[in-house]
C-alpha cells in the first residue's frame, strides 16, 4: 500500500497560518486592553480610595466600581511602589519597614 503524505491545504503556507495566529491573538489582546492602552484608564480600582481615610473628604458623588475589589489598590500598589523604590535606590529589600511593624515580600 502506498502511504499518502497528509496534507492539510496544499494553497495555504504554514507560515501564513502561523502569522494569522498571532495576528489574532494581538487583536484579542488590544480588545481587552482597550481602555488601559488608549483611553488613560487602568485596571486598578483606584476610586474604591475614596471610600477609606485620608481620601475621603475629597470624594465627589461619584460611583465606585466593585468595593469587593480593593486589594489590588490597598495591599498590591503599595509593595509595587515600594519594590520599585528600592531598585531605584540600588538595592532589593525582602523587607517592607512602613507596612506596619514590617513584612516580608
């Protein structure tokens, strides 16, 4: 018996498919990353902030988000903030001292 080589489509490139691929998955991403990328927003909840002290008397009528959401901007920031900080000084710390009597990172 004589073996048939598979052939999926003998018009298409490999290659082209490859790139049809990615080019999707770009475009999926840029979907869902359109309001980080294009229109100043972030991900963050930063306006659950002025439900807490000292940022309260500041706030407007406005309406928060999801309240239920709140780590990224309480506990997240804060260490990334403060990582980026230390980098910058030259030096990595396992230890965050201004995160009440210390923890570790």
């Amino acid at each position: 018996m004589k073996r048939k080589d598979r052939v999926l489509h003998p018009d298409r490139n490999p290659k082209w498919n490859s790139f049809l691929a990615v080019l999707f998955l770009l475009l999926l991403s840029i979907i869902f990353f359109y309001p980080v990328l294009l229109c100043n927003r972030t991900f963050y909840a930063f306006d659950n902030l002025f439900r807490d002290l000292p940022w309260s008397p500041s706030a407007t009528d406005a309406f928060t988000g999801n309240s239920l959401i709140t780590d990224p901007v309480h506990q997240l920031y804060p260490f990334y903030h403060f990582i980026i900080h230390s980098f910058k000084k030259g030096f990595l710390s396992f230890w965050n001292p201004d995160y009440f009597c210390g923890f570790t990172l």
